[in-house]
C-alpha cells in the first residue's frame, strides 16, 4: 500500500513541476527580451547644415544729363534700400491725399515726393499743413521696408552693404531748387559686386 501512495504522490508532483518549468522558461524568455530590448541603440543620423546665404553688394551712381549735356551728379542726397515698391506699399496703406494731392495724375509715391518738396522747398505746394501730415503718414508707413540708406557723394555714387541676393528697390527723391527727381527702381542682387546708374531715363518722375 506504502507503495501506491508513494506512487500517487509522484504523480500528483509532476504537473507541479512542470508548471514551475514552463513559468521559468517563460520568465527567462521574457528577460531576455527585455534585455535585448535595452541593448538596442539608435544609430546617430547626420544632418547637414543649411547653405549660407548668398549675398551680393550694390553700388549706385546718381546724375541728370542737362539739355546742354552736362552731366550733374546728385550729390548729398538719401536713398534708400526697400524690400518692396514704394508704391505699392503706400498704395496699399490708403493714406489720404487731401488737395494738389489727390490728383489723378500723380501715383502715391509721387505725391509723397511733391510733399517733401513743399516741406523742404516751399515749392509745388498745394498746403504746407497737408502736405507735412502726408510726408509724415507716408514715412511711417515705409519704415519697416527700408533694409538700408545710403547718402551719396559729391561724385553722387553711393554703396550699400552687402545684403542677400534677391529683388529690392531703390527709393530716393532728389530735391532741386524748383522741383525734384525721384526714383523707385526695381533691382535684383547678385552675387557679384554690380553697379546701377539712376538718372533721368529711369526716374519715376522730374519736375
């Protein structure tokens, strides 16, 4: 009998063992795993820095040719580096233009030139109060476009510094002793050091 019970009681262990087998195998599987899991690493990935930006430098030479043909520098006068048309940006901003103004013929930017020379000059005023709230209006409104300014020489040439490559304009108004010339010219920087003559054949207006 002793035996049988004997017999019983290793019978009854063996799924108990075995249980106790297949859980370990089970936790050694997922160790390792997990361990595996650790052990992977990411490899670095290189990234490339960004090209610099490519800049270029712009020189101008200002003059009016005479009917006599000589040739007169614009000499001690602003001009001014824009990163859009000064027409368009005034246009857009819908300043009013009150009296001599408001004329059909005359654009936005001429206007504001008009009003710098009745300022300045006394001359090609239609109202000195109307004219200096425009001028002061139109400065406001195209001071966050200007990139630089420049005054030319004596010999009217003038340079600005290197910018990035890309379309700009060239704003100035030259003040004479009965009028002005002005100018908003659309250029393109290049690479390459480059010269722009600004004289009447390109001016948007001469009075």
């Amino acid at each position: 009998m002793s035996s049988v019970f004997q017999n019983l009681k290793i019978l009854r262990m063996k799924p108990l063992n075995n249980f106790f087998i297949v859980t370990g195998l089970l936790l050694c599987a997922g160790s390792l795993c997990c361990q595996s899991k650790l052990q992977t690493r990411t490899l670095p990935v290189e990234i490339s820095s960004p090209s610099p930006q490519l800049k270029g430098e712009l020189l101008i030479e200002v003059g009016l040719v005479y009917e006599s043909g000589d040739v007169k520098p614009v000499a001690r006068s602003d001009f001014y580096l824009l990163d859009d048309d000064a027409e368009k940006i005034l246009r857009e901003a819908k300043i009013e233009r009150k009296g001599k103004l408001g004329k059909h013929e005359l654009d936005y930017f001429n206007a504001y030139a008009v009003a710098q020379a009745c300022v300045n000059l006394l001359t090609q005023c239609a109202s000195l109060k109307e004219s200096w709230d425009f001028m002061q209006e139109a400065k406001r409104v195209l001071k966050p476009h200007i990139i630089q300014t420049v005054t030319t020489g004596f010999d009217g040439k003038a340079r600005f510094e290197p910018v990035a490559t890309g379309n700009y304009y060239v704003m100035g108004i030259m003040l004479r002793k009965k009028g002005f010339a002005s100018w908003n010219l659309k250029v393109e920087v290049k690479p390459t050091p480059q010269t722009v003559i600004l004289d009447q054949n390109n001016a948007a207006l001469i009075i």
